[in-house]
C-alpha cells in the first residue's frame, strides 16, 4: 500500500498509467469496438477522417483505420508483455545462476550474454524472423532473444551484491538449500530493479515488433500499428491519416510505458528519486 500510495503521488508516473489504461482498455474491447475484420474493405480507399462515418479514416483499399489501431493494439501489447516475460525469465535464470555461484560458472554465462549483446539487437531479430518464418510465435521468440542480456547482467549485479550479506549468510548456515536461499532471501530483495527494467523491456519490445512489421516481417494474418505504418509510407502526402495515427498509437504507448517505468523506478528506488531532487 506504501508503494502505491507513493506512486499515486508521481505525476508523470500517473499520467503513464492513464494512458496505458486506455490503451490496454482498447485493446480488451475491441472485439465489440470493431466487430468486423479490420482488413475487411468496407469504404471507399483514401476517404478522410471525419469521413463517410469513419473516425480516421480509410486506407488505400478502403479498410478502416481505426478499426486496425484497435485491433493491432492487441497485438502490440500481447508481443510486448509475451516477450518481456520470456526475456525476464531468461534473463532471471542467467543472472542469478552467474551471480550466485560465480566461479566458471559466472564466466561462462556472462562470455555468452556478452556474445548476444555484440550482435545489433535489431538485426538479430531481423535474421531470426527472416530465418524461422513472420508469424507472431517467431517474433516473440526474436525480441525475447535480444532482450534477456541487459536483465541478466542487472540480476547478476544484484545478487553479487546481496548474496555476502548478513541474512544470506545466516540462511545458508542454517543448512538451507541454495534454491532455498535463492528463492526465498536474496530474489524478493534484488525484484524491484527487474521489475523497472522489466517494465521499459515492454517499451522497447513494441518498437522492435513495429520496425519488424513496418519492414514487412510481422505476421502477415494480424493487423499491426508498424504494418499500417508501413503500408501507408508511399502516399503520406496524399493520404497523411494512414500512417500518422498508427504513428501516435505507437509513441503513446511506448510514452506511457516510459513513464510508469520511471514513477516504479523512483517509487521503488527512494534514492534515485532524492537524488533527482538535489
């Protein structure tokens, strides 16, 4: 109740939170917002906002603009938290192993995180799309793969730095097995970081899906916000709604997703906040 009552009182963390409630509220209801398919034509191409009873629009086959906003909000977010969550895991399970036991151990586990991390993230996610085939499994598993190293190396950090204190010792004294003491002592103390980084992961995954769709390697079966960004970068002189509005969704969301991060991070780090006050 603390940490929510301290972060209410962060403005910019509370707008974030605002904006991403109306998004992930679009994207719960947009079976019943938009019913019908959203690459169904159903107007005229290159009707206008405001137009023909279309809030934003048509594109350049007469699909409803808005109706696939709604509908790739669905899939931005699911591709964000599915892949966060898989990197979280992986970046978890890595850190803490290499942290924990040092040794070899630690050195082998940080030579093959350093290994992903010389590789551009985004041209690794581009070569493994191409490779398994655009469908949103592959793409998930893409960002994911280039996602997990920064967690892992934050989680090594953390448990180096709590596994010599005082009550960890004392655990393992008392004959606790290292899951035991892994689990129950040292991860509870070392989430709070991993839940900020975990949270602006989020961001950086949708803007990662978004180039991959804009340049043609999401899933060709779901409507997506890089997708209409994409198809529409040929007539944005003509027809400027087709690509401006998927654009906003996308810096909105990502907008939102930053700010939350940052009210978590000041919330449950008191010390960077006072430190942004001096």
């Amino acid at each position: 109740m603390d940490t929510l009552r301290a972060f209410s009182r962060h403005p910019s963390g509370m707008l974030g939170l605002v904006i991403l409630i109306v998004v992930v509220t679009l994207a719960v209801l947009a079976p019943w917002l938009y019913p019908e398919d959203p690459w169904e034509m159903i107007g005229r191409p290159f009707a206008p906002p405001f137009s023909e009873g279309f809030l934003l629009g048509t594109d350049t086959l007469g699909r409803d603009v808005a109706a696939g906003i709604v509908h790739g909000t669905r899939v931005s977010l699911t591709i964000g938290v599915a892949s966060t969550l898989a990197a979280v895991c992986i970046g978890v399970l890595v850190g803490a192993m290499a942290g924990y036991w040092g040794g070899g151990i630690d050195d082998v586990l940080m030579r093959v995180t350093e290994l992903f991390q010389t590789i551009p993230g985004f041209i690794l996610a581009i070569l493994m799309v191409a490779t398994l085939g655009p469908s949103i499994v592959n793409v998930i598993i893409a960002i994911a793969t280039v996602s997990w190293p920064p967690l892992a190396r934050l989680t090594r950090a953390e448990f180096l730095r709590l596994r010599g204190r005082e009550f960890v010792q004392a655990a393992t004294c008392q004959g606790e097995r290292p899951l035991q003491v892994v689990l129950g002592h040292i991860l509870p103390n070392a989430v709070s970081p991993i839940i900020v980084t975990g949270s602006l992961t989020i961001a950086s995954a949708i803007l990662i899906e978004s180039a991959l769709s804009f340049m043609g390697l999401g899933d060709p079966n779901l409507m997506s916000w890089g997708f209409m960004v994409g198809a529409a970068r040929t007539v944005i002189r003509q027809a400027w709604w087709m690509s401006v509005f998927p654009g906003v969704a996308i810096l909105l969301t990502v907008l939102a997703i930053n700010l939350v991060g940052e009210g978590l991070n000041d919330t449950l780090n008191p010390r960077n906040a006072r430190a942004g006050r001096h």
